[in-house]
C-alpha cells in the first residue's frame, strides 16, 4: 500500500476500500496467469460492432493508465451517447468512491 502516492494513496486508506482492495491484489499476485488471460482476451477483437448501448463511463481525472480521453473514445466508439463522467481529484484506485453510484446505474431501475 506504500507504493501509491498522489489521490490513490489517500483513497487506498479508507477501510472499507483496504478490505476490498488487499485481498483481491494477493489474488492477482497469487495467480497472475488469470490476470494474463484476462488482458489476452481483452487485447485480442471482440467480434462485435461497437453501437448503441445503455452506459455511462467514470474516470478518474488523474488516472494515467486509462485517462479520461480513453473513455471519450470509448463513448464515441459506442455512439456518442454514453455520458463521461471524470471524477475530480483521483485516479485509478480513486474511483472506489463512486462504486455506489455505478451499482445505482447497473441496476434494473437505474437511470
């Protein structure tokens, strides 16, 4: 947990986040051969055309592994319709704190 520094560092800390966030990371170092097939599968065509689809997209305004221009392109490649929302002041790991309103969006009687 001391390797992060910036917005992360702080987010990390919060309790529930740090329970969430450890043992899934022990799990991904434990067995990193299904992280490698999961970024394979994610790497390699889909065999669909992007269009049309009820989404919303979050970023964190400072994440330098998937900034916010990836989730514009990724609106833009699903029509231009999903909304972007940046989250200010984090990044990756800072995201956790809008896990609430993604659910409240992926559920039957979400927006």
């Amino acid at each position: 947990m001391g390797l992060f520094t910036g917005p992360d560092a702080e987010v990390v800390q919060i309790p529930w986040v740090n329970e969430l966030f450890v043992p899934t990371t022990g799990e991904l170092f434990a067995n990193p051969n299904g992280f490698i097939e999961e970024i394979r599968i994610l790497c390699k065509p889909w065999g669909i055309t992007p269009g049309a689809v009820r989404a919303s997209l979050w970023t964190g305004e400072f994440d330098r592994m998937h900034p916010p221009s990836h989730a514009r392109r990724v609106a833009e490649l699903l029509g231009g319709g999903p909304p972007v929302t940046v989250v200010p002041g984090v990044e990756q790991i800072g995201l956790f704190v809008i896990f609430e309103e993604a659910l409240r969006f992926a559920t039957p009687s979400g927006p």
